[in-house]
C-alpha cells in the first residue's frame, strides 16, 4: 500500500517542524535574552497553564458557552432570514440590503454598545460571538437556496411537488453544502467576536484572563490563553469539517 | 408541402377501451403563440397525437422545441390558441403525463433507486406498489445492480437511463421526452433507442419526443414534425410507415428506412 509510508512521510514532517519551531522558541529566547514579559520560552507558558489550568478550565468553559450559544443562534436567526429573504421578494428588496450594509460594518466596534446594553457579563459576549457568525451564515443560506438547480425545480413542478415537498426534498439538500460552507466561515468568527467582547469588558472569560494577565505582566499566562484560544477554535473547527463530510455532494454535478 | 394534422375534436371512443379512453387525441394543439417578450418563440402551433401514438419533433437547435414540450407539461403559459392533454385545456402538470428533460433530473444526494422512486414520493404512491414499480423499471432498464449507487457514480447513459425511469415509475400514459439522448455519443444512444423502441412496444404510451437525430425519428416514431425556427412553426409532417414491431438490425437496414432519413435530412436542410 503506498498510501500508508507516504502518509507516515507526511505526518513526520508535521511533527518535525513543530518541534523544531518549539525548539526554536524554548532555546531562541535564551540565547537572545529576550525578556520573559515580551516573550517568555514555551516551557514557562507550559507550566504557567499548567498552575492555572483550574482557571483556565473554567474561564474557557465559560467562553466556549458564549461562543456556542452566539454561534447557535446565528444559525438559527441566520438560517431563518436567509429562508424568508429567499421565499419573499419583499425581503429582498428591503431587509437584504440592510444586512448587505450592515455586513460591511466592523462588528468589533459594536462592542462597547453591546456592553452598555447587555451589560459586562454573559449576554454582552453572547452578542458579539452572533453579531460575528450572523452576516456569513445569511449569506451562505441564501446562496445555498438561490443555486437550486433550475432543471430539478421544474422536475418537482412536473410531478406537482408541494411546496414543503420541494424544500425538503429538493431546497434543503441543495443548499446544505452552501450552508456548511458558511458555518466553517462563522465559527472561528464567533470566537473572534467573543474575546473581543471580553476583551472591551467582562468579568469572566479568557478574553478577561489575558486582560488580568497583561495588567499584572504574566505575559506567559495571556500567551497560555492565547494558545488555549486557538485550541478551542481549531476543535470548534474539526467539529464543523467533520459535519460537513456528511454533505459529501458539494460540488458534484450529474 | 406545408401540412398540419387536422385535429379531431374530443370524441367518446370508438373501439378503444370505452370508458378510460374517451378522447382519440391525447395531445392536441391549435394555433397555439408563445412569445418571451417580444421575442416569438412558437407561432400557430398546430398537431395532435392519438392515443398510444408516437411522434417525434425534429428541429434546429433554438426553434422552440423545448418551449412546445413545456407548454403540453403544463410548466409555462402560453398567449394563445389552446393545448389540450385528452380533450382537457393544460393548465398544470398531470399525474398522467410522465417528463424526461433535456438534463438528467438526477438528485446527486440520493442512490438511484430513491431517484427513480422520486415521482412516486411525491404522489404518494403507496409504499408496496412503490416498491414493486422501482423494482420492475430498475430490472426494465438494467439498473438494479447501481440501485444503491449514487448518480455520479454512473456513466451518462446509465444516468440518463435512470432519468427515463423517475418518469416511468408513475405509469403515465403520456410520456413527453425532451431530447433525452443528446448529450449522449452514438453508440450509446442507438442502444438507448432499442431500450427505448422495447418499452414503447410493451406499455404502448402515448409519446412525444423531441430530438435533433433524424435516425432516432424515423426509427422510433409513427410520425415525424419538422419545426423551424424564427419563429417556431411546424413546417412538414411525416408519416413513418415502417413495420412493427421495429428492431435495430432489419428495421434500420430496410430501405425505406434510408429514404425517410434522406428525405428528412433534406427537409431539415431547407428548413434550417
Ligand atoms: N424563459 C425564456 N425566456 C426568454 N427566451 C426564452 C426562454 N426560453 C426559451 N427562450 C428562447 O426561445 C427560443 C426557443 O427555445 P427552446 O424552446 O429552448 O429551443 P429548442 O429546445 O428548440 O432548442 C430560443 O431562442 C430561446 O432563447
Ligand atoms: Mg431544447
């Protein structure tokens, strides 16, 4: 099987590179002095997480539950508008160019306003993490439903298809893939939005550990956060690709 | 030679079954105009087809062939003039008009077996007769060994094979087909005109084909009607006499077969 030593070959190079760039980092800093506050060596961060990770564990349980729950309800907001935007030429003329426009606003400067009216805990981060997943996942619905193949809606008004018929039997799968497509786009967004939120003000969170961590100088606990960030958003991330295997006709044409 | 069928007006049957069959044409069209705009697509469209009878349309690419198909589906409006599906005006699609189109129909998330039984779903066929029905045209049109395949995983004439069976699957008595075979090479197609030719000669459907392969014409229809474009009118009409039941190898060596080609071809040259 030459699929096996070649994919062997692969992931040791993965594996060699990280840990030459980890090695890099550990004996880098030293050797140049740099000081531990502007970039402290990974061990150090290691075992700053490590003497934190009660901390760390809740304040990033905290944060993934802002982002999950900002993140479902893009979906279910998203999908919902992107549906009524579809069936209504009504919402097309009006409602989609107000979200066109407001797409094109920087949500991070939402922020502050989301804390003077949600407050400086959960909600306020809730907000953010939808205001950020919201524009791609409207998007991608809508695009998902307007590519319907032609030639399949006129086969399902040949055969008098009702309209639930057609939106589940027809619309719905043609406009998974679309859909998939913006999740992948919303999710690492949401958590951008999150921290962002946490980071203007909160009480809780690993947007406020970084924020707690810069204030008093533990530059190796706010790198511990931001690693710990990444990791989160890469598994949020998996979770999505993995889902998407299940709408393996993306792209097909018959 | 410029000639329409004259059409019969709705009548009760004479000799047919008396009481499925009261109309002798099961598709009639009378002066019938569709335009796009200012664009004239179809103008005094004039034919009819009796019941059990097969006709293919021939005519140049973009002289309305597609637009006429989907007007007897009952899919698009038209201006004015009429067409009837057994003596009653199309105002909709009919359970019993059966469509292939141009481009295979096929859902590329389910296995043939769930597209061919599509039709079905929707008119809510119960779900023995269904299944029974998938399982002959499956057997019917060699299918039943890629029935959990996937439509991609086919090549054109399987999937367009398949595509003849989501229409087949309700038992229409009318079957409208919209160039069926042409995407498909040579070979393929006179193959899936055999194919074709044997389930016709089986369930004896009422058919409308349309198509731009002379051979395919002559060897499947009882008739044959020109069209020409700008705008599209029907333009010579051909009565194929050719014996049947009609097989690949003598029906295709008959001469008379080559004169109809020829004579079509001539036809098609002047009207294109
Ligand atoms: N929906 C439409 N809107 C405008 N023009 C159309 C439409 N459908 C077809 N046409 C035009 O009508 C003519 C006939 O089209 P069609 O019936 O598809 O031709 P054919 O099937 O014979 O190739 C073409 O010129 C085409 O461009
Ligand atoms: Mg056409």
């Amino acid at each position: 099987m030459p699929g096996v030593s070649s994919r062997l070959a692969a992931y040791s190079q993965v594996v060699l590179f990280f840990g030459a760039f980890l090695l890099f980092w550990e004996y880098g800093v030293r050797y140049f002095e740099v000081k531990s506050y502007i970039l402290p060596p990974i061990s150090a961060i290691a075992v700053a997480v490590w003497e934190a990770r009660s901390e760390i564990f809740e304040n990033s349980m905290y944060t993934l539950a802002e982002v999950l729950i900002g993140f479902g309800a893009a979906v279910v907001v998203g999908v919902m508008l992107g549906m009524v935007v579809y069936v209504s030429p009504f919402a097309q003329r009006t409602i989609y160019p107000l979200v066109t426009a407001l797409q094109t606003t920087p949500k991070s400067a939402l922020a502050p306003l989301m804390i003077v009216w949600f407050g400086y805990g959960f909600i306020s981060k809730v907000a953010m993490a939808f205001l950020f997943a919201f524009f791609p996942i409207v998007v991608a619905t809508l695009g998902g439903f307007a590519g319907t193949a032609k030639n399949l809606e006129e086969h399902f008004r040949a055969l008098n298809a009702g309209p639930w018929r057609t939106f589940t039997t027809l619309r719905l799968p043609s406009a998974l893939p679309s859909f998939i497509d913006g999740c992948r786009v919303a999710m690492p967004l949401a958590m951008i939005g999150a921290i962002i939120g946490e980071l203007v003000g909160s009480e809780r969170g690993l947007g406020n550990l970084i924020m707690l961590g810069t204030a008093s100088t533990r530059t190796d606990l706010v790198f511990g956060c931001i690693i710990v960030i990444t990791l989160i958003s890469l598994a949020l991330y998996a979770l999505i690709e993995f889902a998407a295997k299940s709408v393996w006709w993306r792209g097909i044409q018959v | 030679m410029v000639s329409t069928a004259t059409a019969e007006a709705p009548q009760s049957g004479k000799g047919l079954s008396p009481a499925a069959e009261p109309a002798v044409n099961h598709i009639e069209a009378h002066g019938l105009n569709k335009t796009f705009g200012s664009f004239k697509a179809l103008e005094d469209i004039d034919f009819a087809i009796r019941n059990q009878e097969f006709v293919s349309v021939l005519g140049p690419s973009g002289c309305g062939k597609s637009t006429l198909l989907r007007i007897v589906a009952g899919l698009i409006p038209y201006e004015s003039g009429s067409a009837t599906i057994k003596g009653e005006m199309v105002r909709a699609p009919r359970p019993d008009v059966g469509v292939v189109f141009q481009t295979n129909n096929m859902l590329p998330w389910l296995t043939v077996r769930r597209n061919v039984e599509l039709g079905a779903r929707i008119r809510n066929m119960p779900a023995d007769a269904r299944d029974a029905a998938v399982d002959k045209i499956l057997d019917v049109l060699s299918l039943t060994k890629f029935a959990d395949a996937h439509p991609h995983q086919l090549s054109g004439g399987m999937r367009q094979r398949a595509s003849i069976g989501q229409a087949l699957v309700l038992d229409p008595q009318i079957l409208l087909m919209d160039e069926p075979f042409g995407a498909l090479d040579a070979l393929t197609r006179d193959k899936l005109n055999v194919e074709l030719l044997r389930i016709w000669q089986e369930s004896r459907k009422t058919v409308m084909l349309i198509t731009h392969s002379i051979a395919e014409a002559v060897f499947l229809s009882d008739r044959v009607l020109v069209m020409a474009d700008r705008p599209g009118k029907i333009v010579e009409e051909v009565t194929i006499d050719l014996p049947r039941p009609r097989n690949a190898a003598t029906t295709r060596a008959m001469p008379k077969f080559g004169e109809y080609v020829a004579y079509l071809g001539k036809v098609m040259g002047v009207a294109s």
